[in-house]
C-alpha cells in the first residue's frame, strides 16, 4: 500500500477510497478465475464450502457487529431452510418429498427460515449480552434434540438423504465448477448487501440501537421491532446458507445442526472478525482449512486442539479476529476502514 | 387521528404541555418521588433545582418512561401517556437529554442526528441509504450548524471531546420538531465559554418550544427560565421566579448552603 501511494503523488480522500474499490476488483477477479486453477476437492470442498460457512457466520456478523446480538442459533435457522428443502423438494428417505421445483421450494424454505429466525429473536431480544447467547445456545439444543427425536416431520436421527441441487439453464449446479459459482454468486450478492446495507437508514439504526438502545427509545424508534427485523434479514441470508449448505451435503440430519456445528459457526465469525462483512468469509476459510488439514497435521484424534489453539491465538493477539491482524501488519488499513460502508 | 378523538383526549386542560398528578416512584423501600403534582404551559421555559438525590432524574425518567411511575398520572398537552412505551411519548413531541451523555459512539455525529431525525418522522426501517437531499438530512445539517458542531459532522462520536459530546446530546433533542423537552444537567462539565453558547441556545429556541431543565449552575438555571421549582427527598417543596427562589432563606439553606457551604 505503501509503494501504491507513492506511485500516485496526489494521494486524494477519493483515490483512497478507490483503493478499497481496487482491492474489491482483485478479490472478485480472483474468485472468479479460481476454478482454472483449482481441483474439484479445492473447488467444492474448500472453495463452496468456505462460502456457504462464510454465509452462516455473515448472518451473525450482522446480528452480532452491527446490532450486538451474538447469537448460537444461526445453524439452527440455515437447518430450517435446509429441512425444508429437503420435505418441500425430494429425497430418497421415503418420507414427505412434495416434489416442489426448486424455485418454489428454495424461496419458500428461505422465507420459513427468516420467520423462524424473528422468532427466535423476539424471544431472545429481550435479554442482553452473556443472555442473548444462553438463550440462543438453549433454541439450538432444543431444536437439535427435537429434530433427532420428532419422526414425522425431521425422520428422527437419520434425517433426510438424497437431496440434490438443481439443474437450470441447461447447466447442472452438481458440477463442481457450476456449484462453486453459485455459492460465490449468493455469497457476493449477500455481502454486497451487507456492505451497502451498513450505511442504509436500517443499517445505522442497528449499530445506534447496539450502542445504545435506551437513547434509541429517546429519539422514537421502537427498539424491540428494529431488532427483530434485524434477525428476520439475518434469517434470509442464514436461510439462503441452509439452501446451498444442503444442496452441497445431500443430505441433512440433526448432526447438521448440533451444538458443535453451532459453535463452528460462531468461531468462524470471530476468528474473521465482526466489524467488517469480509470478516466471516475469511475466517470460515480458515476454519474449512484447519478442519480439512488438520487431520493430516497433527491426527485424527487432536485435530480439534489444533483448532482450538489457533482460535486462542488469534483471539489473543487480535480481539478483531483476522480483521484486526490486517490493520496491525498494514497501518494504512487503519480502523477508518472498517467503518461500516467503506 | 380523528380531530374529535384527539379532542375527547385533552379533558379541556390542552394548554399545559405538561401535567403531573400524584406521580410517585418507589425503588423497593427507597421513595425516589412521591405526590409530584405539577403544570407547566405550553412554551414554558422552568427550571428543577434540588440537591443530589432530591429526584430530579427520576422526575425526567418518569415523563420519559425510561423508568414507569409508580403511581400517579402524566398527561402531555392533554394526552395521558402514563401508560405508553417511551418511543411513543417522543413521537408524540416530547424530548429529553441525559446528565451523562448517551450517544452512539460507533457512528458519526450527521449520522446520530440524522437517526434522531428519522426517528420521529417516517421509513424508519428504510434498507436504502438516505440520499444526500434526503428530508431528515437536510434537517440533519441544520441542526449540526445550530450547535456548533459543522466542523465535526463525520467525526466519529467516540473521538468527540466532552464539550462537544453535550452539545450533540443537545442537537438530539432538538432533532425533528419537539414541542417540549426535559434537559438533565446540560451544562455539567462544561468550560464558561461553553456555558455562554448553551444558555445561547437555549435562549434561542422558537418560543413555542417549552421546557425543563435541571441545572445545578445557578448561573444558567436562573438566566433560561422564567420559573423555578424546588424539590427536596423526593418532593416538590417550593416554586416561584427565579429571583423569589434565589431570595429566599430556606432554598439557600438547603440548596446553595449545602452546595457552597
């Protein structure tokens, strides 16, 4: 950045401002060429599922940067998208299957999902802090052990199998290359969102309401209806990530939505950071590398610690995740840029 | 709402802003308020003085409902609002600042105006970024130019200094027509220079605008407002203008003496 500069005598607030657009350009010219160099293995199974994860821990970059809601029930909603996917559209467990296209089923399933996620907020936007996340981790257990025990609408522990992503305009989104697009293209689009979306009346409402709420209700919002609506948008992106996560998996079981998966979720978010929406896409790269690799590494027995220690590292070293690493090793990344919007 | 709905609201007492009866506030056995009655007019300016801990604040978080009366009744210009959630008491035109600055201080100082624009106006929930000629931001501005604070407009609220975060808990208030509004020590901590600009403010305000401030500096209490009253443990126990009430024997016994003495 520094030699950048240097080049460019006249280093304007606008040229400044051009660079973060600049480092965008690269990210997605990147990740658009990625598949010519990338194995099915490194397109499918880092690649999409980074996405997908970086989607889930989106939704909760959102509810948790913007709004200060950490939630544990993020999984638990992308597992009602996914469920519904799997009942609405078909499967082979012999069990419910309407046979829906995907275009009907994959809406709907998203729209079940964000009434499900308001839900869980209405019911835990009334505590804060270290109680918000009691109160979503006891949804998760709950759903998870519903979900394993309930037979006429979940299929108990076995869950649904047979699940397969659609096929549309004449290209079938099983390939890897196909399937690797889709989820770069939800991702982006969810991104973007988040990104415009931080700077939009909603968007400065969320962070007013995180930073105080008791002076929001001094200026007329009706703060409990705003953070609702914030875990009904949230509920549509972890929704969207239930889809993809389900389309990718084939299959979905109580084991998808478990209270490790849960936490998987929320190191992710973490581990990338939650000031800026770039946070969880990187840390769920990271995390899908470690929990790829690791084995490899250090066993099959401790490849959890190794995880666990990374996380204990970065957290140490930077409270802002990888976030907050990239402003140490880079000054001129500096904390302006991880305002919202920019 | 219907013309005659708001009319059998007003119970024929519409030209007071604000009317308090009986109001009373109990925290477990501690009585922090108890038998307030009060009437201010409309664009009245009156000042609560009192000792610390005499129930001032709570007398503010009563009218607000940051904290509901325990007993009693409060109506606002006729309407009795007792009972309803503080969003709805601001929309209605009611205002109030803190005596410790609450602020957002993860966002700009034009961006916590502009919210306190848009919170009593409409698309409060807007997914869209507000234009440059947006209604509530143009509001924004003036209010910015109004306090001072141009210069700071994109500062973030948190690198604000402590003079300059008072004068934005008072632009907050000013935000998007109040028709009264409750200051809590809005000159606590500020240097003279910034005391003369607020009581300029203050002064300044359209006439229709009333209300009340709590001010422990005599200086300012008594130079904005044409009307005082004294509250002692929790009650009201004298009112009067401002030069009765800086007269008067028993307000500086318990008042000045016990602040200077």
């Amino acid at each position: 950045m520094t030699i950048s500069l240097q080049s460019t005598p006249v280093a304007t607030q606008p040229n400044w401002l051009d660079k973060i657009g600049a480092g965008h350009i690269l990210l997605g010219i990147a990740l658009v060429l990625y598949p010519l160099v990338a194995s099915d293995f490194f397109l499918t199974q880092i690649g999409g599922y980074s996405l997908i994860f970086g989607m889930l821990g989106l939704s909760l970059m959102m509810l948790a940067g913007y709004g200060g809601m950490v939630s544990l029930a993020q999984i638990t909603v992308a597992g009602i998208a996914a469920y519904c996917i799997a009942i609405f559209g078909d499967n082979n467990s012999h069990l419910l299957g309407f046979g829906w296209p995907w275009w009907i089923a994959a809406p709907v399933a998203i729209l079940i999902a964000a009434i499900a996620s308001s839900l869980i907020g209405w019911i835990s936007v009334r505590t804060e802090g270290i109680y918000t996340i009691m109160i979503t981790l006891a949804i998760a257990t709950a759903t998870f052990y519903f979900a394993q025990q309930n037979y006429a609408i979940f299929n108990g522990h076995s869950g649904y199998a047979g699940i397969r992503a659609p096929a549309f305009w004449g290209v079938n989104s099983r390939d890897p290359k196909a399937f690797y697009y889709l989820c770069l293209g939800f991702s982006v689009l969810a991104y973007a969102a988040i990104l415009y979306g931080s700077r939009s009346t909603f968007g400065l409402t969320l962070q007013a309401i995180r930073d105080n709420p008791r002076r929001m209700r001094a200026l007329g919002f009706n703060v409990t209806a705003h953070k609702v609506f914030a875990w009904f948008l949230a509920g549509i992106i972890g929704g969207l990530g239930g889809v993809l996560l389900v389309w990718f998996n084939g299959r979905v079981s109580p084991g998808t939505i478990g209270v490790d998966a849960a936490i998987d979720v929320l190191i992710i978010a973490v581990i990338g950071g939650l000031r800026h929406p770039i946070g969880p896409f990187l840390g769920a790269l990271v995390v899908v590398l470690m929990q790829t690799f690791a084995i490899d590494l250090v066993g099959a027995e401790r490849f959890n610690t190794l995880i666990g220690l990374v996380f204990l590292v970065i957290v140490f070293i930077s409270p802002d995740g990888i976030l907050g690493l990239w402003a140490k090793f880079k000054p001129n990344f500096s904390q302006e840029s991880l305002r919202p919007g920019r | 709402m219907a013309e005659n709905d708001m009319a059998s609201r007003l119970q024929g007492t519409g030209a007071y802003a604000l009317e308090l009866d009986g109001v009373a506030r109990h925290f477990g056995a501690l009585v922090a308020l108890s038998g307030i009655n009060m009437r201010i007019a409309a664009g009245e300016r009156r000042a609560v003085l009192g000792s610390n801990g005499a129930g001032k604040t709570t007398l503010f978080n009563a009218v607000t409902g940051d904290f509901l009366p325990t007993a009693g009744r409060i109506r606002f210009f006729g309407e009795d609002i007792t009972d309803l959630p503080p969003h709805e008491r601001i929309r209605r035109g009611l205002r109030r600042t803190y005596q410790i600055s609450q602020l957002f201080k993860g966002l700009s100082v034009l961006d916590s105006i502009f919210l306190a624009c848009r919170g009593v106006s409409r698309r409060r929930f807007s997914l869209l970024r507000p234009r440059l000629n947006d209604v509530n931001r143009v509001q924004a501005e003036s209010i910015l130019h109004a306090v001072h604070l141009d210069g700071d407009r994109d500062a973030l609220v948190a690198t604000l200094s402590h003079g300059q975060q008072r004068q934005l808990e008072i632009a907050l208030a000013l935000a998007g027509a109040p028709r009264f509004i409750l200051f809590d020590e809005p000159a606590a901590g500020l240097s003279p220079t910034e005391r003369r600009d607020l009581v300029a403010i203050l002064n300044g305000l359209p006439k229709h605008i009333g209300y009340v401030i709590i001010e422990h500096d005599l200086d300012v209490a008594l130079r904005v407002s044409e009307y005082v009253s004294m509250m002692h443990n929790g009650r009201l126990f004298k009112e009067g203008t401002p030069q009765e009430i800086e007269a008067d024997p028993e307000v500086q016994e318990i008042y000045l003496g016990g602040k200077h003495g």
